[in-house]
C-alpha cells in the first residue's frame, strides 16, 4: 500500500527536523523514497525505523533491512550498535515510535493534508459509518479512499486489512498512494489502539464523528476512564477540525464537555437538545427508513438498506458528518442510501425463499450484542437464535457480561469458540456460562455449549423453524479462526451457507 513512485526526501532534512543524532561516524546523506518498520518490506531507497520490541529489538534485523535496500537507519541508543554494524547512515532519537507519524508523513510529502479525511471512532459502528461516508463522498463526486479493518480502498485499488487502524509508517504510505492515485476525500476508523500509539499522528481530521462506547479493549487499556480518555483525543484541535458525536449515547454528551473543537450532535431517538435528529423511524427487516430534521428546519427522507435502529444512528450520524464536510444534505442522505450493505455487518445469508433468516454479523462486544439481539427481536416471528464466542487473550470481563445478554435476550444461545488464540476454548465457554447463569430460569434462553463453531453454526441451522432469525455473531468478515498459534481457514459466512445447504439436502433426502 505504496504509491509507485515518491519524490525523494533528503535524510538530512530528516536529521534536521527531528534534531537526531548521528549514531555512525558516516554523514546522514541519503535520499528517503520511503520508510517502513518491518524489516520484511523494505524497498530499495527506504528508511528503515528499527524499534525495540517485546522480545528483540528492530536493530537485530538491520542487516536485512539493508540487503532489501534501505539506505539509512533510526533507531534508539539500545539499537545503536547493531544498526551501525551495516554500515549505513543511522540517526538516533530516544523513542522513535512516538515519532513515526512525523517521520513518514515527512518522507511521503504529508499526504494525508492534500485528502478530506473524515475519521470515525467509538466502539461499535466504525465499520458500517465508514463505508456510509466513503458512499456520500462518492456521492458528492469525489474520488474517495476507505481506510479500516473491514476493507481498504485506494480509488479503484482495494486490499484486505491487518489492523483496524494501520501503523503509522503504512498509513501514510497508503495516504500517498491515495493521493497518486487522485483521492480527493477518504472515510477512516480511528481506533483506540491507533490513537494511544501514535498510527495516526500526522493525519488531520476535517470531521471526526463519535459514535458510541461500551466495554472493550480492557486488556489493553488500564480501566474505562482511560479508553475513553483516548478516544477523545480524536476532538482535540491537533487532530481534528471539527466533531460529531451522538447524543443518545451518554458518553458522546460527556464528549461535548472534552472535546476542544467546534461539535454537531444528532439524535437517533429524536432528543430535541440535538442539533439534528431521526424523526419518524420506521424499521424493517429488510433496511429502515425515517427523516432527517437539521439546524434551520433541514429536513430529507433517508432509506437505508440495513436493519436495526443501530444502522438508523450509523447513517445518521454519518449524514450530518457529510453535511459538516461541505456535502449537501441531499447528496448525503442519497449516498449514504447507496449502501448496498457492509461484508460481515447484519449480513444476511438466507434469500427470500428460506423459510427463516440467517445473519452473520461482527457485534464481538457487550454493547453490539445487546443491540443486534434487540433490533432483530423486533423482526422476529419464531424464535431469537445466536451463535456467539469471546475471543481468547483478549479483555475477559466482557466474556460473562455477553453470555448474560445472550441469555437474557435470545430465546436460544449456542455458546461456541471464536478464535480462542492461546486459551483453552472450554475456560472462556465456562466464563461466557457464568453470565448466562445470573438470568433467573425462567427468563433464560435455551443455552447450548458447542466448542466446535461450524457444528454450534450446523445446529443452528438444523434446527431452524420458521419465521425464526438466527445470528451468527463474532467474527463478522473474517475469514479466520485463530488457534493456539495457528490461523485455521474459517470464514461464517461460507460455514452458514454450506449449513443451509446440507439441511436443504436432508429435506429433499428425506421426500424421497
């Protein structure tokens, strides 16, 4: 995710700019093409950034940096040595991660200034916002880019993700491709993870938009006063020009008294202290429709293709964004209805012709469970099935508080494994089950235990009535189940088709 070509940089501007030292005795001249910390992609003209790590320091791999055609090397004081072993030139700074924004946006030309960059965050709906706004831009006639964990797009170019947010060396990078390529504006997720390490210094948000927030991420940050901390640094004049935020969502109210640019609210619900609202919401199996009311008496009917009156708060909240970008509210509220649907968000897997419906759908955290269970409760004519696993080596006070929302919620819960990673499966399912226990018996929903996920997702389908929903939920796009070290090919969508598949089998078998 490279642009085929970058005017050279000279390292001694670099040196120059970031006041470092020189850890050779050979002068800093070079001329920088490009710059990477993985010693793996190096291209020839590369500045290679060898950073300490958990295990072994970058600087153990300069040597290979060098044969793959770096022409210089940063690093810290621990990597000095090794670095200076090749022979290149090598600038020494005392944290060079938490200068790689600065580093690659200087290298690539600041590319990411030359884009519209609308930037997303919250804990559930990035996805589904992102590719809504990517929809309007293109609307409104730009040449749009899309960057997040779902797809990546570059124009016409697209490419499978491997973080929700990339490292800061790829993302500019990615920005110069962009803007090779003649993106003019770009839809973004901006994770927690991307805003405590520093991926996305450099980039300046014209809009941010603040979603919502529920537990998450706790194994990575100390408590919830600190995620939320970290995702209001998105709001700050540093980073950002201007916000969005939800006001049905009580951490989005609490953003208007954090945030440090000018802020819009909306209203999904319709709360008349909102600048703008969804008024008239009429939801359907099938998408929702309902009519934007804005500062002014603004007012335009919206449709959308995707259920759920969370999607209704997506396309929302990615409407008013649009407007605030400059985008007519017209052309926002056409383009975001374009949207045809997002791989692996309320997917659904059935046709017409099923006599039940099957949807694949990420929620993978209390907040999106809850909320998927209640918005497809509300299209249920049988009976609420879920499919749900919680993620090994992962935060592991969410895993009783989801089997206690599936429980709670569904009428039957089929606990499964969902990239256990490290962990034994039957620990986490044991963990989900504890929360599934606090729901009095009475109100609880019929809990199964299945470690296998394509035989928890088989049951299911077998045993689906009609007029039943079942939610396969989790894993979303992902087309991998990570176990014990290993990535094992595994992708729900393909599991749930070949389910219905072999139970249409059985039928015919069974008439004849």
């Amino acid at each position: 995710m490279r642009p085929t070509t970058n005017a050279p940089r000279p390292l001694t501007g670099l040196a120059t700019m970031l006041d470092a030292g020189s850890g050779t005795s050979r002068s800093p001249h070079a001329a920088l093409t490009g710059v990477t910390i993985d010693s793996r992609d190096v291209r020839r003209g590369d500045l290679y950034v060898a950073l300490p790590g958990n295990r072994v320091h970058g600087a153990t791999f300069a040597a290979e940096a060098m044969a793959g055609g770096a022409v210089a090397i940063l690093t810290d004081r621990a990597g000095r040595e090794a670095a200076a072993a090749t022979g290149l030139p090598v600038l020494i700074v005392p944290d060079p991660r938490a200068l790689l924004g600065q580093i690659a946006s200087w290298v690539y030309g600041q590319p990411a200034h030359d884009i519209q960059v609308l930037g997303v965050t919250g804990t559930s709906g990035k996805s589904t916002t992102s590719f809504m706004l990517e929809a309007g831009l293109r609307a409104a006639g730009h040449t749009t880019g899309l960057v997040g964990g779902v797809e990546i797009r570059a124009g016409e170019l697209r490419f499978q993700p491997t973080l929700t947010t990339p490292e800061a060396t790829a993302l500019h990078g990615l920005f110069a491709l962009m803007r090779e390529r003649g993106v003019t504006a770009a839809a973004m997720e901006v994770s927690s993870h991307a805003l405590a390490l520093g991926r996305v210094d450099g980039v300046y948000y014209d809009v941010a938009l603040f979603t919502n927030l529920s537990q998450d991420h706790l194994d990575f940050h100390k408590d919830f006063e600190d995620y939320f901390a970290t995702k209001a640094r998105l709001f700050q004049p540093e980073l950002s020009r201007a916000g969005v935020t939800n006001l049905d969502d009580r951490y989005g109210r609490e953003l208007l008294h954090r945030a440090k640019v000018p802020m819009t609210t909306f209203s999904a619900q319709g709360d008349p202290a909102a600048d703008w609202r969804a008024l008239d919401v009429r939801l359907g199996a099938d998408g929702s429709a309902f009519r934007v009311t804005g500062p002014g008496g603004v007012e335009a009917d919206a449709r959308i293709a995707l259920p759920g009156p969370f999607n209704v708060a997506n396309a929302l909240g990615a409407i008013v964004t649009l407007v605030e970008a400059g985008v007519p509210v017209q052309t926002a509220v056409h383009g975001v209805g374009t949207l045809a649907g997002v791989p692996g968000r309320m997917q659904r897997v059935t046709t017409a012709e099923d006599e039940f419906q099957a949807v694949v759908d990420y929620s993978h955290k209390p907040g999106a469970v809850e909320s998927v269970l209640r918005s497809l409760r509300e299209v249920t004519a049988g009976r609420l099935v879920i499919v749900l696993g919680c993620g090994g080596d992962r935060d592991k006070g969410k895993r009783p508080i989801m089997g206690e929302i599936s429980a709670e919620l569904a009428d039957v819960a089929i606990f499964t494994s969902d990239n256990p990673r490290t962990e034994d499966p039957l620990a986490i399912l044991a963990t989900m089950m504890e929360g599934a226990l606090r729901v009095p018996q009475h109100d609880r929903a019929h809990v199964i235990i299945e470690p296998d996920r394509a035989a928890a997702i088989g049951l299911a389908i077998s045993r689906a009535g009609r007029g039943d929903v079942i939610v396969v939920a989790g894993k979303g796009h992902e087309q991998g189940q990570y176990v014990s070290g290993e990535v094992i090919p595994f992708d729900d969508r393909e599991v749930v088709a070949e389910a219905i598949h072999a139970r249409k089998e059985s039928t015919e078998s069974r008439k004849h």
